[in-house]
C-alpha cells in the first residue's frame, strides 16, 4: 500500500521499521518539527525524523495541518490510509478525509478505557491488571474511532511506565502491520459505550509522593511516573526521585507513614509497606538502591517526606 506516517517519538519508531521492512511504498513521513533540546538547546530531530532520514523516507514537519495548501500538499500524496502514533498535532477533517481508506492509529490502550494523552501512565497508576494497543479508524472525536484490531496484555506488578511503554511499542508496529496485510477481510467494531475513561495528561504536581497512601498506590505512583517526570519524595530537604519500587511485607509496627524501616529502604505507607530498588538524586545518575546506600547517610527511622 501507499502509506503516509505521521508520529513523532519513540514509541513510533517500531511501526515506522516495520511497515518499512514489509514492504509498504511509505510516500511521506509527517512529524513534529526539530525542537531545542539539551543544555546547549540546540534543535534536536524528533526520533521518527531521525529514522526516516536513515531510511531514506520523504519528511514533512509542518507546525500545524490546518492550512488550505498543507491539506493539498497531504491530498497530493494520494495515499491508500495513513498511519497515525503519537504524532501530536490534532487532524482537521480534510486530513482524515484524504486517503483512500482513512487514518488508522495505533493506541496504546484497550479502548474505550483511557483515551486520550496518558493510556499507559494511568493503566499502571489505576492499578490495572491489563492494558495493550487497539487499532481505530479514526475520526473527528477524541480516540472514539471504529476499532479494527486489539491485542491485550497484563501489567506486570514489576513493570514501569518506560518498560509497558516499549513493550506495547513492538506489540503496536506488529498489530498496524496485520491490519493493513488484511484490512479487507478485518471487521470493524464500534467501541463499546460503556467502561469509557480518559487518560489525562500527565501533571508533574502528581509526582510527590504521599506516603498516607496504602503500599499498592504508593507503588503505582512511583512505577506509573517512572521515568517521566519521576515520583519523588523528600528527604531532609532534599529531593530524591523514585524510580522503581515493590510491596513488601515489613514490620511496621507503630511506623509513621514515610519512616524507614530499614537499611534495605524499606518505607512506611498508611497501610503496609514499599521497598524503593530505583532512585536518583538530582544531579545523579539513577542508582540500584544497594549502590545508593553504599554512599548515603538514610538511617532506620529517618522519615520521606
């Protein structure tokens, strides 16, 4: 088929390859434009800019979409569908109207459960027990598409946001690739109007950590934030960010929420009790939690606040 492909981060980049290697004429990248990016903010290419250029694919990086001579410039590709992830920039009608058979995208949830910016942050953070990628016809309204194919996945009580999302990456760029080998023999399915939620943008005011919270919530916030933005907690007015984490079964006693109750880092929530394995000081690099205490001063007792 005669594929445009409009995504920008990493996450994208799996799809891109894959349509690439089966074979597909990919007519045209579309992407963010290059940003500033670093200490030195010099412009930095989006990772689908980057890889497209290194497969020798056409990049368009248009600051927006709704102009009348970008829809012709995109109408002119004549393209059979294009394919759509994270590429940030909303769709006006003529957009989605343009190919032959539409605008697929690839979404990393099993809607209609968490439309919208955040799918994989919030699964983890809701403590759900599956998640995975839905392909959706798309259209005007937010992630309210016709649904072409799902493949679940269960959350793994270890998993981080960073781990899910790479994993759902591959599955995304293998489940785009069978829809379009079969999109003529694939039934399209409304999604349901029941069970629908939104995933909200992330808001780095999410990322203190509340130790009054039960050990489960503790752990989603921090695995569900980890790598971006990071829980984090205080610890005598010093920001340690918490990266990974688990649930213990701990002697809390009469344990104040954030005290440490060991030299293992063992913490103190309302109900129950986390150990931090990830963490990283500001400045630092993230470190294992037995190479941070080899240099830290953190004693049984002390309190995260």
């Amino acid at each position: 088929m005669k594929i445009v492909f409009m995504g920008t981060p990493d996450f994208s980049v799996p799809a891109l390859q894959r349509l690439h290697d089966s074979g597909h004429e990919i007519v045209a990248v579309y992407t963010q434009p290059p940003r500033p990016a670093g200490r030195g903010k010099k412009e930095r290419q989006s990772p689908v800019h980057a890889k497209a250029l290194a497969l020798g694919l056409e990049v368009k990086h248009p600051e927006g979409l709704k102009s009348e001579d970008t829809g012709s410039e995109f109408a002119a590709l004549n393209a059979d569908v294009a394919v759509v992830v994270a590429y940030g920039l909303l769709l006006p009608q003529g957009i989605l109207d343009a190919p032959k058979l539409g605008c697929l995208n690839i979404h990393a949830s099993l809607l209609p459960r968490w439309r919208g910016a955040a799918p994989i942050h919030r699964a983890i953070l809701a403590g759900d027990a599956q998640t995975g990628i839905s392909i959706m016809q798309m259209e005007k309204g937010l992630d309210t598409g016709p649904i072409l194919l799902v493949e679940a996945t269960d959350i793994r009580s270890d998993e981080t946001t960073a781990v899910l999302h790479d994993r759902l990456s591959d599955i995304g760029a293998k489940l785009i690739d069978e829809a379009i080998k079969n999109m003529s023999n694939l039934t399209v399915k409304a999604q349901l109007l029941e069970g629908i939620t939104y995933a909200a943008k992330i808001d780095k005011s999410e990322a203190h950590i509340d130790w009054s919270q039960t050990a489960e919530a503790v752990d989603r916030q921090i695995r569900g934030l980890s790598p971006f933005p990071g829980a984090w907690t205080f610890y005598e007015g010093e920001r340690l960010k918490c990266l990974a984490s688990e649930v213990v079964k701990a002697q809390t006693g009469l344990s104040a929420a954030g005290q440490v109750l060991n030299n293992r880092l063992e913490i103190a929530c309302a109900i129950g009790a986390i150990r931090i394995t990830r963490l990283q000081k500001a400045g630092r690099l993230a470190q294992n939690t037995d190479e941070f205490m080899n240099g830290a001063d953190i004693k049984t007792g002390d309190r995260f606040e």
